[in-house]
C-alpha cells in the first residue's frame, strides 16, 4: 500500500518533467505566414496613417530607439524621441537614445524584418548560429507586425564541438497604428 502512495505521489512529477519542451538548436521564420501578411497588408493600399514604434536591442538594453511615423498621401516623416518623451506620448495617446533604425511606414517594418531574417539566415547557415528564433504577431485587421521578436544564439564553437555563446537579437513593438 504504501508503495501505491508513492507511486501515485510521484506520478505528477514525472508526467510533467517528461511533457517539458525540448529546446532545439535550428532556424525557426514562418516564412509563409510573414509573406502572406506583407502581401495583405499591401491590399489595403493604406498611404494616411500613423504609428509609434519601440525597438530594443537584446545585447545592449541602451540600446533603444523610440520614434512616431506619421504617413500621409506616401510622404513620410519620424520623429526621434528620449524615452521619458516616449512613455509621456504612450501615456496621452499619442525613439532617441538611438536613431539609426528609422522606420518611417510599415512597408519599412517588414523590410527591416525580412533584412534581419536574412543576414541571421546567412550567419546560421555558415555556422555562427545555433539558434535563431523569429516571432511575430500581426495586428488582424491591417496586417502589419504588432511585435517581432528576434532570439539569437551564437556558436562560440571552441574547434571540438558546438557549444552556446551569447545570446543576440532585437525586440520591434508597433503601437497606436491610426488610419
């Protein structure tokens, strides 16, 4: 009996640990779903509306760039923010530390994406990553990227055999996209 109730004590424990997920080293894009939205987005033929963006790089948290898009009839202007401006703006509804990621319509969201995907594509294929992970969420009615969240691991690969190095990457936020 008392073997019953250990056996039904432990039983939990195992069930859970075995279901634990299994990290995978490889290239995770959903390539098809990226492209599919890109095309939906472009069949709104949107060209008067605006947006504020927040981009962080995983290495280097200073590392920010906070900025509003505005784009009217294809003409497009971005202002560059301090991030006290930013959260102030976040706050009434309406980046910077850094302005060397300017993007001024979602066209050049997707761009700098499907950029990113691909030189990270490049380096994993020659062996300088282990791991890359890119994620997105899209806003459903316009279809552009709401989030993007790029994880990277490195190879720090001592000439015996593959080992994990430092992690590298970039968050991308779209928020308060107005027509």
């Amino acid at each position: 009996m008392k073997r019953l109730h250990a056996l039904f004590f432990c039983l939990p424990f195992l069930v859970f640990s075995c279901n634990a997920p299994v990290q995978q080293y490889g290239f995770y894009f959903d390539e098809n779903m990226f492209m599919q939205e890109k095309q939906n987005w472009a069949n709104t033929n949107e060209t008067d509306y605006s947006f504020m963006y927040e981009f962080a790089d995983v290495i280097d948290p200073n590392l920010h760039v906070y900025a509003t898009s505005t784009v009217s009839s294809g003409k497009r202007e971005v202002s560059f923010l301090t991030r006290a401006e930013y959260e102030e703006r976040e706050k009434e509804e309406s980046v910077t530390i850094r302005d060397d990621v300017e993007l001024a319509t979602i066209n050049d969201v997707y761009k700098y994406i499907e950029e990113q995907k691909d030189s990270y594509k490049a380096e994993y294929d020659a062996g300088e990553y282990l791991y890359v992970n890119i994620e997105i969420l899209y806003d459903d009615d316009f279809h552009y990227p709401r989030e993007c969240t790029a994880t990277v691991i490195k190879n720090a690969n001592d000439g015996t055999s593959a080992t994990l190095g430092k992690q590298n990457g970039f968050s991308l936020y779209v928020k308060k996209f107005k027509k």
